[in-house]
C-alpha cells in the first residue's frame, strides 16, 4: 500500500521504528538528585522522549563538572525535581534524526543547552547572557543516564580525532577554559596565571602553549603541581606563592575570592584577571590603589556560546588535546562528584553508563 506522507515524515518513521527496535528490555538507569546534599539515587527511569526540535541521545560518557558539584551540593538553587545532572554528554543520535543530523552521528552536548534567541543579549550576539536560558543537567534533565534528549541546535558533531573519553571533559571544562582565555584578552606570546589547576585549567594550558604563552601555574596539592609541570608550565608554586614575573592576563578556577585577589596581585598595569567559576564564597576587601588602578580588571566569565564551543573544538582537534580522565561507572557517579570535590584525581572524572 502507498504512504501518503512525504518522504520526510516517512524517514521519521523509518526512525521510530528504527529506535523501538533498539529499545533495550532491560530498564534505563540514571544518577539522580532528589533532595540537595544528599547523594544521587541510581534508579531506572523511563526512555526519554524527545519533543519538536530535540534529538534522543544514546550516551557513550558524560564529564563531570565542579559546577554539578554546586548543583548537588544546594549551593546553586535546586530548579528542578528529581535532575538527572551533567553536562558534558557524548552520545550517538538514535530518534529524531535530519539530514544534518543524521542517525549515529556522535555529538557533544554542553552546559548551554538552549537560548531564547530573542531577547537583548541573544540579538547582540551575547547569547552566554541570554535572559531565558536551558541549561543541560540543571534546568534540563542532562546525561549522568543511559540516554539523554537535547535540543537539535545545541548538539555539536565531535571530530574524529576526540575519542568519547578525551571528548566529554572538553565540552564544558575545555569550552569555558576557552572562553575564560577569550575574556582575558590573551593574546599569543603572553605571560598567562593560572590560579588553581583542575580540569579546566589542564585543559586551557594545552592551548596556551600551543598558541606559545608563557604559563604561570598556582595551584594547591603536590599532585596537581606536577601535572601543570609536566604540561609545559614556565612556573609552578603553591596556592600561596606569587609568580615570579608580573602577568599580562590570569585565569581563577577555585571558587575562593582570596584566590581573585591573589591573581589580581599579580597583574601587570592593563591586566585583567577572568573569573573561571560560577560561585565564589566571596571578594575580600582590596586596596584598590595598589591592586586595580592602572587599569587592571577583574572580569566574571558566564557561560559558553556556540561559536565557543565550535572554535574550541576545532582547535582541541587541531593540537589533539588529550585530558587527563579518570573513569567512573554509572552506579559511582556519587564517587565520581567526591573525586572532583576533594581533588583527589588529576584532570577531569567522566562517568561511563
Ligand atoms: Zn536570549
Ligand atoms: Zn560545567
């Protein structure tokens, strides 16, 4: 019998049935968060069901941020019953492919999981700013699960030379690393601080070397410290030493205002100082003659944009960034959020379903 539906509708078909085929027996898992402070609840869930303009995601790994940490911790106010946090999926699409998106592809999904697209900030280009942002694994279920949905437009294909592993830790800790670069003003062959050295910030120093900066590396545990040295790092010292040369740009990853004071100590007249961190306890008092005359700044760095994670993603493939990662599964992603807490691994944590 003939189909009367067009050719479009009728992939779409060919791809439910595609996905009902594929439809495991066995129920779906997922790392949740019930009530904020207390660990998540590994628990089956239903499929997902993708609405208009999502794609359905088999997830292959998803990263493991500080800022779930804040999510899960209450510092950052619960917006959703039962999240399913994380925000650094890599998965397959398996419903609701197009023709650029097709099915199988494998795409990386971010922390800016959707915009407006029409409110002042979007329509200036500045859509990290956007009034009525998604964001994945906060005010969207994200990807600590078997399968995740995500808005079509925000899904960003991965190169091949990134494996799933390598991939996942770049799509928030790697984009924002280079974001917070792109809001210091650095520019190739500057004297560039990093002041805490976790996941982001071993990311970051990848691509300050290879644009040949000189990396000047504060960071608290012995471990962490050989790490940046091992990645080409001109200085290493502790949380309390200064570098020994004034800085043109410098990066804070630790939620510590003591640190952005720290950093700002360190600048050079016309510095600026970008704040890699969604919460800080807060600024301590400063003396504002000795430590931000001349023109020095101190810049918050909120969220990605698209062109972010696009052009940071050319280049991760460029120089093929490798993190560091240490794998969890699924039914540990509460030791994966420890991990991350008490920096008890170097690089990034990736939890693998
Ligand atoms: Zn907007
Ligand atoms: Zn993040």
């Amino acid at each position: 019998m003939l189909c009367n539906c067009t050719p479009s509708v009728r992939a779409e078909i060919a791809v439910s049935l595609e996905w009902k085929i594929l439809t495991p027996a066995k129920p779906l898992k997922a790392a949740i968060l019930k009530t904020a402070k207390q660990p998540l609840h590994i628990e089956d869930i239903s499929k997902p069901q993708p609405t208009a303009g999502q794609v359905l995601l088999r997830v292959r790994a998803c990263g493991v941020c500080r800022t779930d940490l804040h999510i899960v911790e209450g510092e950052l106010p619960q917006r959703k019953e039962s999240l399913i946090p994380g925000h650094q999926i890599v998965g397959d699409i398996v419903d609701r492919a197009t023709a650029e998106l097709p099915l199988g592809m494998r795409v990386g999904v971010s922390w800016i999981g959707g915009v407006d697209g029409d409110c002042p900030y979007c329509r200036r280009g500045l859509e990290n700013l956007c009034d009525a942002p998604v964001f994945t694994g906060y005010t969207v279920q994200g990807g600590y699960a078997e399968y995740a949905t995500a808005r079509s437009d925000f899904v960003f294909k991965l190169p091949t030379e990134l494996d799933d592993l390598h991939a996942a830790p770049l799509l928030c800790a790697g984009i924002i690393g280079f974001r917070s670069l792109r809001v210091a003003g650095v520019e190739p062959g500057d004297r560039v601080g990093l002041f805490g050295f976790g996941a982001s910030a071993h990311l970051a120093i990848a691509v300050l070397r290879s644009w040949h900066c000189e990396v000047y590396v504060s960071t608290r545990g012995a471990s962490h410290r050989r790490l940046a040295a091992s990645l080409g790092a001109t200085w290493v010292g502790s949380e309390t030493d200064k570098p020994p040369a004034e800085l043109d740009r410098a990066i804070t990853f630790a939620p510590s205002g003591d640190v952005v004071i720290a950093a700002l100590a360190s600048l050079r007249k016309g510095g600026i100082v970008a704040i890699n961190a969604i919460h800080l306890d807060r600024i301590p008092e400063f003396d504002y003659d000795r430590l931000l005359w001349g023109e020095r700044q101190i810049r918050s760095v909120a969220n990605m944009t698209r062109s972010d994670a696009r052009d940071f993603l050319k280049i991760a493939a460029d120089i093929r960034l490798q993190p560091k990662v240490t794998v969890f599964s699924l039914d540990h992603a509460n030791e994966a959020l420890a991990a991350v807490k008490n920096d008890a691994i170097d690089g990034a944590a990736v939890i693998v379903p």
